[in-house]
C-alpha cells in the first residue's frame, strides 16, 4: 500500500493572513477593481496577464458560448433547481455535465487538429496541411471538427466576427490561416453548406493565443456556467421547469400508448 | 395526468439562420468584441448591459472569488479528472457542487439579510437595523452571514478594496453602510477580531447592483468555474490528484489501525 | 497555515493484494455471491449485515423510490447523455443533482421530525406527540414531511404496501405509530385528503431500522440511481432527450412572442 | 427553428392515482417486498424480472464495485459534502463523476470486446478469436480492457469468484470463455503478472446476462451510487474532509516552495 511520496504543489495560489495570491499576483493590489473577468480567466489558464489585444480576443471567444437560447444545458439546470431549490450550485454544475463531445468537444477537437497539424515536422503550408487533413478525417469517415452547423448556415455569423477581432488585434496568424484552408478544402465539391461554426473559430484563436487544445473545452465550460447563471436568474421570476417535465411526463404515459400503457404484465 | 398547460416562454435568447440574440441584443454586432466577461455576465443576470461603473463594480465582485488556493472545489476537480479524462466539464461540475452553504451560502445570505432589512416598512437607519439584526442572530444562536474568517483577520483585504471601488464608482450606496453598521455592532465587546468577509462585501455590492439575493450565489459559482478550469490546466501540465489520493487511502487504510485495519469478522 | 494535524481513519473497506475488506467483512468469502444489492447498502450505510427481516425491510424501501415515470431528474440525466455520451456517469450525476428538498428531502424531513419526537425527555405517547408536532408545523405555517401528494391521494398505495411489510417482519415500531398518528391529526377537520406519502413510509423505516435521519435522503439517491441508468438504458436504445430540447426550444423562442421575440433592442 | 415532431415515448413507468407501473409491473403488487435491489436494476436495465440464478449473478456483479476503500470518488464526495451539506445528493453525484475512462470505462471496454468479437460473422473458436484480439490491442499500442491491476496480482480475487458464480447458476458461456482466452493469450510471454481484473470479470457477466456494453457502465454506477452514500454516512460520525483538504493546501501553498511561494510578481 506504501507509495513513492511525491510532493503536492501547485502555483495556483495561495494566502497569508492580509494577502492572496493568484498566480504570484496581489489579488488586491493587482487583480480586483484592475482585471475583468475575461482577463482573469486568461491569468488563470496561462498564468500570464493579458495585453489589452490578447484581452479583446480571449474575451470575444469566452462571451461567444455564453448563451445559444434554450439549450439541453439550459433545461437541465433548470429541472434541477425544480429539484433541489437549496443548491443552486449543482444546478449549474448539472447543466455543465451536458457540455461534453456532442456540444464542447468540437472546439478542443478542432483546437487539436489545428495543433498537431503545425506541429508535425516538415516545410509546409496551411493549403497542403488543410488538403491533407481533410481527405484523411473523409477516410476515417469522421466529421470534421469546428465544421457545419444545422441551423447557422451557409454562414456561421459568429465566426467572421470573431475572425475579424484576430485580425483587428494582430491575433489571426497560422492557425485561423490553417482552418480557413480546411473550410474552403472541405466545401469544395460539396452542394449543400458547412461553414466553418463558433467552436471551429474559437478553437483556431485558443491556439493563437497559447491555449493548450486539452483545456479549449474549458473555455466552453467557463461561457457556459455564466449563461446557466442566467437562466437559473429568469427561472426565479418566469418559472418553467415543471410544465417542461409535465408536459414530457403526460405525454410519455399516455395509457393508449402500445409502449407505455400496456397493462399490467403478469409476474413469473 | 393531465394539466393546464402554460405557455414555456423565455427572453434569454434566440437564434435565426443569421442572427443570434441575447436579451434582445445581437450577439454579433453587440456583444462579441464590444463586452468583456464579466459585463456578459451582468447582462446575463439583469437584462440590463452595464456602464462603465457598474462594469467595474460587478467584474471587481466576480473576480473577488476565482482563485483562493488548494480549496476542497480545487482538490474535487483534480480527482474527477483523473478519473473521467474523457470529461472535463464534469470535473468542474463536481467541484462546484461544493460551492454549497459552506462557502457560497454566506454571500446569499448577507444579501438576503441586508435586502430584507431596508424593505422592511419604517423610518429606519443602518444604525438602528444593525442592532437590531446582530440582536436578532444572536438571540436564535446563529452566526451573521458575511463575518468572520478563519485565515483573514482581524481584517479581510478583499473587503475593503471592494468597498472602495464601490464608492469610486458611486455605488455604496445603503447596503454598504448597513453591512458596515452590522460589521462594527457585531464586533463591539468582543475580543477575537470578527472582520467582515469577502462574501459579506460580496453580498451588499450584489445588493447595490440590483443583484437578487436569490442569485447571489451564482456569483460566486461563475468566478469558481473560472478557477477550476484554471486547476484543471495546471493539473493537465502538474498532475497531483493521484498524490493525494494515494497518501489519503494509504493513512485511512493503515493495517495497525484499530479502525480499518480489524482482522475479518465473522459473518453470523 | 499550520494546523493541528488529525488522524485520516476509515472503517468503510481496505485491500491487500488478495483480499478486500468492506467494514471488517471479506468480499470475496462473504459478500459477493451472498449479499444482493440491498442488503449491501445496508452493510455500508449501517456497519452490520441485516437479518433476513431487516433485508426484506431495506430492499422494500429501496426499490420503492428508484421509478416514479418521466421525472424531472430522467429528463435530465438523458438530455445529459445527449450532450455527453462519453460520459453516461455524469449523465446520472446530473440527474442525482435534481433529488433534493423537493422530491427527496421529505424522506428526510420525516425521520427527523420522527426521531427527534421520540428523543424528547419525557413520558409520552404517541398520540401526544403526534398532535403537539402537528399543532407546531401549522404554527409556523410549514408543511408536514411526509405527508400530501399531487397524485397518489387519497391514499398513496406505497405507503400501506411498506406498512405492511414492516408489520410482517416485525419492524412497525413506535415511528410507524407516530406517522401513523401524525397522518390522522393532520387529515382531521380537513376535506382535501392528505395522505402519508411513500417518503412518509420510508422516513419511518428508517428510523425503524436505525438508520440516521441525515442519511435518509441517501436512500432516495441510491435508489434513483438505479432507477436514472434504467432510463438512459431505455435513451439509448429509445432516444428522446432530442425532441424534448427541440420541442422546448421551438416554442421558447418564438418571434412571435413578446418576451423572446421583441426586434433588437439598441445597445446604448 | 419548426423540426418534424416525433413521439415522446416510454415503458418505464407511469402512475394513476392508486397504482404506479414499473416496465408494465405493478410496484406494490409486484415488486415492493418481492424484488431486492439487484433485482430491481435488472428489471430497469433490462425489462425482464431476473430467475433467481439471473438474480444471483447479477446481485454479484453489483456488489463486487460498491467499496474499495478510499478511492478518488470517496475523497470528492466527502470534500463536496463539506462545502454542501444542504445537498448530500450533490456529493455523491460529484463522486460518480470520477467514475469514467480511468476506473469504470474499463467493464464497458470489456464488454464491448467481447460482444463485438462473437458478433463478427465466420467460423470462430474463442482462442482464435483471443489470438487476434491480443494482437490487435498490442498492435495499436492499447492497452487491453479488463485485464491488469496495480495492487491486486498475480490474481484479482474477485475474478475466480465471480466466474465460480456464474458457473454455479449456469452463466459461464462463451463471454466468460472468451474473457479467460484473452487473459491467457495475453499473459503468456509476459513476466509480470496481468490478471483478469474485476471490471474484465463484470464486462464478460453483462455480456452473459445479455446487458448492453453501452450500459455496463451504469452497474460500475449504481454500485459505486450505494458506497458513495455509505463513505458520507461515515462522514457524519467521523469528519475528515477538512483534515484532507488542510494538509493539501498546507503542503501546496508553503512558502518556501520555488512554485507557491515565490513573492509578488510585478503586474506590468
């Protein structure tokens, strides 16, 4: 049972009785009344502080995902506050549980692909990466990441904006190059649309600005928890979780239904 | 079964092919690369987009509560993601279902208790509510939400800054006055320091903003999810939840132990 | 930053490489093939091996709570799943999230309003009791755990089923008595029927069986658990979770509707 | 925004005034009193009533994952439990997070192994099958699910029992005979030891039973749901979240540490 102690460190941050440190910065003298939110985000993440262009775009990525209407996200956390009105805290943190692959994953995917792509030793350039990388993810059969959307089409409006933001701060470089190459490689031929979607965009500026792709779903996650914040703040006053659960429940015990409304079945 | 239905209605947002709209405002032309984080939040919350002051005051408030170190949130997050890599967002949701009465409750309840106190009807003045609110507390054995720290006294440097930047930008207003009466009437004939906290200054600036206590917590659960992604990317680069794990199990399964470590007892 | 260091001891279970121990008991020789699941949790929720009368109690309770249809926190778990099929644990995390105060915490309510009653120094009857705890929830103008269900009424047929049961092993002691009588004060002089609901039972036999009031609501949770992998078993095969979100979302953000669908408000 | 509406459907449950129906069985009639826990999971997870040699194994693999000590999850419910003790159902929901890839996908990697190799059509015999699965994994550089374990060696245990069981009720078939092939194929050449661990023992006995691999995650769930409860029943009597969490954040912040304790960084 006995193991090889390592020690435990961590340069997250850490108190004395009149100080707090955040990254071995003064969280009263450095941080509170001088950083936004979105600057603290980025110290966090980086453990650097963000000029004020490294501001304006890490910002625009984060405000992106903060809210898309009524999501399963949205419905969730607001079931759970139906639930569980103390604690408000797990309701949030169920609607984050939703933020996985189907949602957030494309983002760290994409942030990944763009990554690795650059990475990979060789005199290349973003057009040969971008055709090579699409025939290769059509091989496997997978869908590209940060590619199409069913509702925001032929053009995602988020992306051009946030694009244009890079662009403005001096922040569109390889990356953005690269996945605009994949974009137009992979439309090509195709009749119907597949824009290049927020979370292709904001996986080519995490990289831009030094994100690492393993922790690009955490700029969905952070986004997210302000936009269930919020919608947990409208449930308060316009309550709609239980007519969301009644309706679903009367109609998927309707007694006529064949699946549901069997009668009794005999116990062996 | 059935019920009257009512309508499920919500004005948080909505999306065409096109356009999406947050609040009624649109999120391309309005809100990425014009509002930080913290200002997102705030519109998230009220409906309202902030000014200039009110930005600094509330983005001041959000970052207040981020980062304090090797928290009980911090350490959940590091051991869920060692053991579900696949799920980052369920390793900062894990973490902030501890942001419970514990550590966020204070915030809640010190806005609760100074909204409840000025919209009682009565000519009243923050002296006299204050006596009678730490009379009140004490008579029913409880402690006053937003005083005290184990760690930051006699005072706590977050509340202080706070209450600046709030008359800075003309926002301490009565709720800040009354949580300084109740401070100052709470601390009166007793020895060991009772300063008030950073959740207690939390909780009047949420007041002063037009923050509902009921969402209060949600301020804090939004800088947590800041923060644990944050451990969560050191923890990428520094993993040290397998360190703690071990030498937990290891101390609380030690064989000598009269506890653990009894032989096998008899199955009647 | 010092403290005083304490033991970290556990009795719940340790390993060697050849053996586990769960509370002193071998797993292998005198659990796995012995015990079924709710006997186990009674091993672990208790420290002792339950009788055969004790395990047909604590299964009785156990299964009773694990369906109830589409609940709000089924809703949840498979609109999770939907968003994280990579991770189905959180999927039943986030639906747990949901069993609090309102669905699950009157299991709770009831055995401590039960096990307090019979705590109180004093030479008393049931009947005494039951009135004074009556008379003192309508006096605070509280609900009385346990009793009163939108559904089940006038008589929730769980409630007898259990009563009986606990009769039969001869585990209806003096809590059945005063929830009995507790139920008879509440319904007398009323029209409306307020029957003992199932969580009525179920906090009774808890105490009956000696398990403590704040880990009453733990059997509500294990037994939902079951019951929220049920119903993700049933969304892979049968999904719903989509037209749930999609029906919610359509109709939340009609243009048509003032709240949702006013034109873009200006930015100032 | 308008989709084609399909059908919300479900057999789980439903309920009129005085009856509730689990999977078309009769809760009161039917299954309080008659079914123990294990029983119900099955009948959840399957829509079938178990025979009692179902019963058996299935109760077997249930119990074999409910407490192994004091694991990751332990660690993170009692911590949650700690910062929210309104809201014990949130503690264990951010326990059963940690149950993914690392300690649970293991049984569902099993079980889909195995599934998916009988599934594939040809004249197969288990040890050629067990051949190419080894060589596969070995091939790809992945590590083969179910088999493994850092403590428990050179046996797991709970493997022989678990396959004695199912022996005796007539459930060892071809998964188990395939599980033990690839266990064998694997081992051989190898001069460490590489068991059949317990997860590999439970992947093969869903197979069995004819539970889905996409579920078998959900039994490593709902045990570990039952121990969770069992760790925070423990917590109550015998606190030691906060002594886990203090010497965490003592030895991760020290002072003199070259990462924690270096003094203010100079904010730009």
């Amino acid at each position: 049972m006995d193991h090889d102690r390592k020690p435990i460190r961590s340069g997250m941050g850490r108190s004395t009785p009149d100080r707090i440190f955040v990254q071995g910065f003064d969280l009263v003298e450095d941080v509170i009344g001088t950083l936004n939110l979105g600057d603290m985000a980025y110290l966090e993440m980086t453990g650097r502080l963000p000029d004020s262009r490294q501001s304006r775009v890490f910002n625009a990525i984060l405000v992106t995902l903060v809210e898309h209407g009524m999501t399963p996200m949205a419905i969730v956390s607001r079931l759970v506050y139906l639930g569980a009105p103390e604690s408000l805290q797990a309701a949030v943190a169920a609607g984050l549980c939703g933020m996985g692959t189907t949602f957030a994953g494309t983002a760290e995917g994409a942030a990944r692909m763009l990554h690795d792509a650059w990475e990979t030793p060789g005199d290349q350039d973003a057009d040969t990466l971008a055709r090579r990388i699409v025939a290769d993810f059509r091989a496997r059969g997978q869908s590209i990441p940060g590619l199409g959307h069913n509702l925001h089409k032929p053009q995602d409006p988020r992306t051009a904006r946030l694009f244009t933001i890079a662009e403005q701060e001096g922040h569109a470089g390889r990356y953005v190059e690269l996945m605009l190459a994949i974009g137009a490689h992979a439309q090509a031929g195709l009749s119907k649309p597949l824009p290049i979607n927020a979370t292709g965009a904001i996986g080519a500026l995490c990289c831009e600005l030094g994100i690492s792709w393993k922790a690009a779903r955490g700029i969905a996650v952070i986004g997210r928890a302000v936009g269930l914040v919020g919608h947990l703040a409208e449930e308060q006053g316009n309550p709609i979780a239980r007519e969301i659960w009644q309706r679903t429940e009367a109609e998927a015990s309707r007694q006529d239904d064949p699946i549901a409304g069997n009668g009794r079945r005999e116990a062996p």
